[in-house]
C-alpha cells in the first residue's frame, strides 16, 4: 500500500556543463561496468586490443547501441543517480529520501554525519562487485549485520548510499536500494519486494509520464520501502535519453558527425571526440573530473574497475 505522494522539488542547475559530463560518464560508465549488457566494453574488445570507443565500436556489430538502447536506460540509472545525488541539483532530493527513510525507521541517519557517497553495487557490475566484497559497514536498521556477513542477501541489489560518521559514533552505515529505469511501477507491487534483498529501504524509478519527482512510502513484508519515482518527462531523464542518442549518432555514422548542441553540451562531447581513440578509462576520469559535487559527498562513488589483460608469451 502507498501512502501520500510528496513532491520533491531539486536544486538550482547552473553548471551545464558539469551537467552534462554526468549524463554522458554515466551512459558509458555503465557500457564500460556493467556486465549483464549484451554489448559490453570489457566483454566486447579482445584483450590483446586496447579498451577504446573506436575499438569498441569495431568489434560490435553494425547499430549495436540500438539494440541494447533500453537496457541502457533501465541499468544505466543507477549509474547515474552515483552522481545525480551527490550533485547541487540532486543534494535536495538525497536529502528528501534520507529524511523519508529516517521518519519510517525513527533513526537519524543525519546522526554524527561526516559525509556521504552513492555506489552502484552488486555483482551485475564490475565495480559493483568490487564495492560489496572490500566494503566494510554496517547495514541501516541491523545492528549485528555487516556486508561480510550477509553478501548472499546483497550480491544482487542494485545501489547503496554509503554514510561515514564521525569518529566515536557507530560504524559506518549502508542503506541499499533498487533501480527500475524504465518501469517505476514495478516498486509499488509486492512480488517485486518479494524477489529482493529484504536489507533494502528504498526503491527509485522512471514512471511513464510525468516531469515531477515524488516520494512516496509502500508496506511490504519486509518493512516500509521508501520510493521515489522521475516521470519520464522530467528533464534530467529526458536529457540521459539524449546523451545515449548522440553516443548512439557517434557509433553508428562518425564522431565528427555535425551536431547542434544546447549550452554546455558541446564542450563535452568534444572531450569524447578527444578521447574517441584513448583509453576508455581515460576518458571517463576526465568527465568525472568535469562533474560538480557538493563537498558532502567526499566519499565519491565507485572506483573504475581495472581487469587484468594476458600476457601473451611467445
């Protein structure tokens, strides 16, 4: 059952171009972590060829990007809200799921707060994997509970808000979550709950319609889930669809492909034109270092993962 619907209002944009280089880091960090897509940079580029856009595009097939268009919308969120919700612009809305969260469990999760960071986490992800197997914090609302201890029940969530607290105080907090980037409606069923971690608090979604946030509560077996969904008309969506779009305009036809551009969006594709023959890992440094955060979110969010490239010996 949903309780009463709040809107969430975010905060002031001024930076596009650090607007920018979140949503295009975003659409490749996840070709580049995230291994259930079918076309995938790790998995895509034999090892014996460096990890680059051109090498990628290479070894795929002819409009490669079309066809897995929809799953990088759905698993390409959560990499997304990593930096959305550590921005100026998403701080507010953070703040609204941790506040809605603490109401429901009568905790302060604010309580001695240092600062924060937002992972994608779970073994679906390179980095994700990494994030729950060297990460060490207790779980939101399991006193006796830690990463270690429960990683069967985990291995598969899709984001966590990493809390550090200052020293003296109780051990650093994971509150974990799920994405649903194309169908939000999934969060308000109780099979849906049924299927996930019961260690998860909130749910986050794209609805179809709609241009406003909302912050919403649903009763499950397993406790109150706090869930916040973004129609699909709202902004920040809309412009993520439109930064795959040109991706997908880059590896079907060329990256010099003529483009017009709205402000703060040509300054960052020229870095992907820049970088189109580099390392991919490179690239994507480069853009993270473009995206603003506040000085709250100093725990960052997931390294890039690194694989290991065999020697060939002759």
């Amino acid at each position: 059952m949903t309780d009463v619907i709040k809107l969430i209002k975010p905060g002031i944009r001024d930076d596009f171009e650090s607007y920018w280089a979140m949503h295009f880091c975003s659409a490749l960090e996840a070709l580049y972590e995230h291994k259930q897509l079918q076309f995938n940079i790790q998995k895509s580029i034999p090892s014996q060829h460096p990890r680059t856009l051109a090498n990628f595009n290479a070894h795929t097939e002819l409009m490669f990007l079309a066809r897995i268009r929809n799953n990088l919308y759905n698993w390409g969120l959560q990499y997304f809200l990593c930096h959305y919700l550590m921005s100026p612009e998403g701080r507010p809305v953070f703040d609204a799921l941790m506040g809605e969260i603490s109401n429901n469990y009568d905790f302060d999760l604010k309580r001695n707060f240092n600062s924060y960071g937002v992972f994608v986490c779970g073994i679906d992800s390179y980095s994700g994997a990494h994030f729950i197997n060297t990460t060490d914090a207790a779980i939101f609302g399991y006193d006796q509970q830690t990463l270690a201890n429960v990683y069967e029940d985990i291995k598969y969530v899709d984001l966590c808000f990493l809390i550090k607290r200052n020293a003296g105080d109780t051990m650093n907090t994971v509150i974990f979550g799920e994405v649903e980037g194309n169908n939000a409606i999934k969060l308000n069923r109780e099979n849906f709950w049924n299927k996930k971690s019961s260690f998860c608090s909130f749910g986050i979604g794209v609805r179809k319609s709609g241009k406003d946030l909302e912050l919403a509560n649903y009763q499950t077996e397993t406790g109150i889930k706090t869930i916040l969904t973004l129609g699909s008309n709202f902004d920040v969506v809309e412009d993520y669809r439109i930064a795959i779009g040109i991706l997908e305009t880059f590896f079907s036809l060329s990256p010099q492909h003529r483009l017009q551009f709205v402000t703060g969006q040509k300054q960052i594709v020229e870095v992907i034109r820049y970088y189109w023959d580099k390392p991919i890992d490179q690239l994507i440094e480069a853009l993270r270092s473009k995206v603003s955060r506040v000085e709250a979110a100093s725990i960052g969010t997931n390294a890039l993962s690194v694989t290991s490239i065999p020697i060939i010996k002759t």
